[in-house]
C-alpha cells in the first residue's frame, strides 16, 4: 500500500468514526504524549506523522521562520496547503499543545490559533527526579480534567486500565514485527500505518506477523544492516526507498516512528496491583531514558544503549549493525548531538553516518550520493 492510498483510506475511516459520534485530538508525533487516557475519554488520538515533501515544508513560510525544523513546518503545511492530501484533518475536534521541543510547541501553539482549533495543554517537565515527576503527574490529572469536561463526565479508572490494557497489547504486537527478519520498508509501512490507526488494526498486525512468519524470511544477506536512529521517517517521506536502493537495510528504527513508541508496555501484575492508572504514565516517563526530551543523561544513555544493541545484533546475526543518524534541519535535539554521537561510536570501531537534511526535492541526489558512499564503504 502506498501512501495515497494509505492516505484516502484513513481519511474514509476517520469519516466513518466521526458520523458514528467520535471526537478526534491530534497532536505532533513525539512520544510522552498519554494516548490511553485520550482514548479511555473516547477520543480518537491523532499523530502528525506526516511529512517529508517540499510542498508542505515551504506552505509554511507565512507562519515560522524558515530556521524552524522541516518536520515542524511541514506540520503547519499540513494545514495551510491548498488542495491537500489531508483534509481529513479538517476533521479534528482540538489539538493538544505540549512541549516536546520549542519547535513542537510554537507549531502546535499556530495550529490552534490560525487553523481556529481548539486547544488543550499538556506539558511535560525535562527533568526527572522526584520533584518533575510530581509535576508530570499534575499535568496528567489536569488533561484528565481538561478531558472530563468536554465529555462532561468522570473518566473512570477502569477505563484508563483497559486502555492501558489495549494499547500493551497493540505495541507488544509491534515490537513482534520488529523482531520479525523482513526488510526495513516494510517494517516502517506497517508502522506507520499501526500507529496511526492505532489498536483497531491489531488484527491485521497478528495476520501480518503470520504472514511473514520465519519461514518466509525475506531478508537479503548482500544488505548492510542499518541502526536508524535520530528524526524519524514520516508517512511520504522518500529517505527509506532511497537507502534500501542503495544497498541498506534498517534493522532498527530508534526513533518516534519505531522503537520510542512501541518499547514500553507494561506486564499484567504491574496492571493490577497499582491503585492510580495515571501512576503508569508518570512511571513510563521516568523510564523513558533514551528518549530526546529529558535531560541531563540522554546523550550517555543513548550511545549505552546503542552499543548494546549493536552487540546484541552482532551475536544473534552475526553481522555488524551501522549507524545512520537522521538529523532533520534545524532540529536542536538532535542536531547538538550529532558530534557526541559520532566521536563515541566511531571509538569503539561503528561506522556512523549523520544524515543531516531538510526535505527539499533538489537535495534528494546529494543524499543519495551520501548515502551510496556510506554503503559501498561497509
Ligand atoms: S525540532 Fe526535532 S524534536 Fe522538535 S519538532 Fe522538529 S524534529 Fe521534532
């Protein structure tokens, strides 16, 4: 399925949802974001996981400066661009303001005020000892609040547990896929298209994974395999196409798309024997050690982590992992660590590309071309 298609088909079942009664909140695709309380509210959660043309980028020139992240500004084109493949989003009832960089919160922030959408706010702290984890839990017992009067009533706690419940199910589905020996697009397509979707698809994820089960390996030992980590691929986004092209293979997408979506669940005795759901929320964001938001450990987290899985793969496949670092133009978070990045791996014998791009269409044979040598060094 390609994107349009992928596409039309949401923008049909969003349709559908909205006359049965639904109420859709959207908010930009970083993680933190509690998406089982919007759902146990009833809500159908929305990510902006839509980006990587020109078209959209420059639709945002009359909002942002053009030193704004590509993704960001790609997000306010999804709604100023005319005609556009996403009018479905015309179709979302409030967005939710929050604060993963500032980029992320001054989109969001135009979003609500020039596309006149209402706005909710959830803001998540940077740090995490004890004090930004009292915070954190504030701000979620205050969306709750927020929640419960557009619905003008309670959000029970049963609800809360049995999202919670839904969505372990759904992510420990994906985590299934990533585990699962087929190339790197197909593995991001059927990503997307879950994430979007959301724990409705769960059935197609379980006939996907027997689908392509072992014995249908597709797995090409000429590739190189590929740690992708950074700024993640979005849907209509061509960087995928263009690696596998040239000879790589993306094993692992560390990235909001990818494993920081779908790594943190929770098991069935942690479910029952905790007395506040919000609690789980609060506890999967002081988890969340690798993610780019919280400071100050990320970046020695992320290269530990890194290593370990690039040991791991090593032992299990017994072939040696790369690293692409995906840097979207002008993002700060990942942008200031690419350096760090680099100089820690490369010391210990990894190969590591930085892949720093906006998403212009004139750039796409420089990209390649960076790519190509990459691959053809390994
Ligand atoms: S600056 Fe980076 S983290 Fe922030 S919105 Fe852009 S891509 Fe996302």
């Amino acid at each position: 399925m390609d994107a349009i298609e992928l596409l039309s088909d949401y923008a049909d079942y969003l349709r559908e949802k909205k006359d049965q009664g639904k109420k859709i909140i959207g908010f930009m695709g970083h993680d933190n974001i509690p998406e089982e309380l919007l759902d146990a509210a009833g809500f159908i959660p929305l990510r902006m996981i839509f980006a990587g043309n020109d078209d959209l980028m420059h639709a945002s020139n009359d909002y942002l400066p053009p030193s704004t992240c590509s993704f960001a500004q790609s997000c306010i084109g999804l709604f100023s661009l005319k005609p556009s493949q996403y009018h479905f989003l015309n179709l979302i009832d409030h967005f939710l303001v929050s604060n993963h960089c500032v980029s992320d919160i001054c989109t969001s922030e135009i979003i609500t005020k020039y596309f006149k959408i209402p706005r909710l706010n959830f803001y998540i702290s940077y740090t995490q000892d004890p004090e930004a984890l009292k915070y954190f839990k504030l701000e979620l017992l205050d969306l709750k609040q927020q929640l419960e009067k557009l619905i003008g009533r309670e959000i029970k706690k049963q609800d809360i547990i049995e999202s919670i419940r839904k969505y372990n199910l759904f992510k420990k589905k994906l985590s299934d896929i990533n585990d699962l020996d087929i190339s790197g697009v197909d593995k991001l397509k059927i990503f997307q298209k879950a994430i979007l979707y959301g724990p409705v698809i769960l059935p197609e994820l379980e006939d996907f994974i027997q689908a392509n089960n072992p014995n249908h390996a597709q797995n090409s030992k000429d590739s190189v395999d590929i740690f992708f980590t950074g700024c993640s691929i979005f849907i209509g986004d061509y960087l995928i196409n263009l690696i596998e092209e040239s000879g790589g293979d993306i094993k692992y997408f560390d990235t909001w798309v990818g494993d920081a979506y779908f790594s943190q669940v929770f098991e069935e005795e942690e479910i029952t024997s905790n007395d506040d759901p919000l609690d789980f929320f609060v506890q999967r964001f002081e988890n969340n050690k690798n993610g780019d938001h919280t400071v100050p450990y990320y970046f020695e987290n992320k290269v530990t982590q890194i290593k370990e899985i690039i040991k791991e793969h090593q032992e299990k496949k017994g072939k040696k992992l790369r690293v692409i670092n995906h840097i979207i133009k002008f993002c700060d978070h990942i942008n200031i660590f690419q350096s760090f990045l680099k100089k820690e791996l490369q010391e210990e014998g990894i190969q590591v590309l930085n892949l720093e791009r906006d998403y212009s269409r004139a750039n796409r044979g420089q990209l390649s071309t960076r790519v190509e040598a990459f691959m053809e060094m390994m």
